[in-house]
C-alpha cells in the first residue's frame, strides 16, 4: 500500500511541476524555471535552490 502511495505521489509531482512546464514551454517558448539566481538570501535566490535539483 505505501508502494502505491509513492508511485501516486511521484506522478503528481511529475505532473504537477512538469506538465506545467511543458505546457508553459509550448505556449511562451519558456519553462519559467530560471534556477539559482540573484543576491544570495534574496526571495528569487532561496526560490531557486529550493526547486534546483541539482543547487550548485
């Protein structure tokens, strides 16, 4: 049951960041996801780090 549970969450997490992006992609030629950027401890920087997979 906690297999399905994860399998569920993982697919709206897919859905729910990159479908949207995809869509977004499509309709403006951007995903809108601009990574680590501005002044560190800035609102636009944490936002980065949080959503980066990879924050180097």
């Amino acid at each position: 049951m906690a297999l399905w549970a994860l399998a569920l969450y993982l697919l709206y997490l897919a859905l729910a960041f990159g479908g949207r992006a995809l869509l977004q992609l499509g309709r403006t030629g951007s995903t809108g996801f601009r990574g680590i950027s501005g002044r560190p401890g800035s609102v636009e920087w944490i936002g980065g780090v949080l959503l980066s997979p990879f924050p180097c």
